[in-house]
C-alpha cells in the first residue's frame, strides 16, 4: 500500500469516503451498484452507507421507474471537494 494512500485512510474510513467522491467526479447518472463495483466493495454494504449519508443531508435519491439515481446534495458536494482535495494533498 503506498503511503500516501496509508496516511489518507488513517483519517477516512475509506469505503465511505470513496464512495462521496466516486459520486462527486462521476459524470453519468450514478446508480448505488455502479458505485459499489467502483470501490470493490459489496451493494448491501454500498446501500447501508448511502442511507447513513441521506440521513445525514449529504446525498439524495431520485426514484426514476425502479432505479434510484444518486445526487450530491450541496453539503454533500461540499464534503466531497474537501475529502477529494485531502486525498490529493496526501
């Protein structure tokens, strides 16, 4: 593992963190198993984390038919730049 990464999960769970910012660079309309399979990492975990940040005002999901698109809401987009910015400085 190189160290910057090492150092960058010492402050974030990394999961989570991932999964803000793979939600902030997406281009596309983001699907919570499209996120899971980016960060290698199970959908009923992706989903229990992507209720945890709803609750928490950071994320928002769009019922369209029987798919659920994900969004950023501003305090989520807000956290995602700050967490993508830490990332790149370590």
């Amino acid at each position: 593992m190189q160290q910057n990464k090492k150092i960058f999960n010492v402050f974030f769970r990394e999961k989570p963190a991932m999964l803000l910012v793979g939600l902030y660079n997406s281009k596309n309309e983001t699907y919570a198993s499209a996120l899971a399979k980016q960060i290698d990492c199970t959908y009923s975990h992706v989903v229990k984390i992507l209720q945890e940040m709803e609750k928490a005002d950071l994320i928002s999901f769009e019922k369209t038919g029987r798919l659920k698109i994900l969004t950023l809401t501003k305090k989520g987009t807000e956290v995602a730049e700050c967490i993508d910015r830490a990332r790149q400085l370590l």
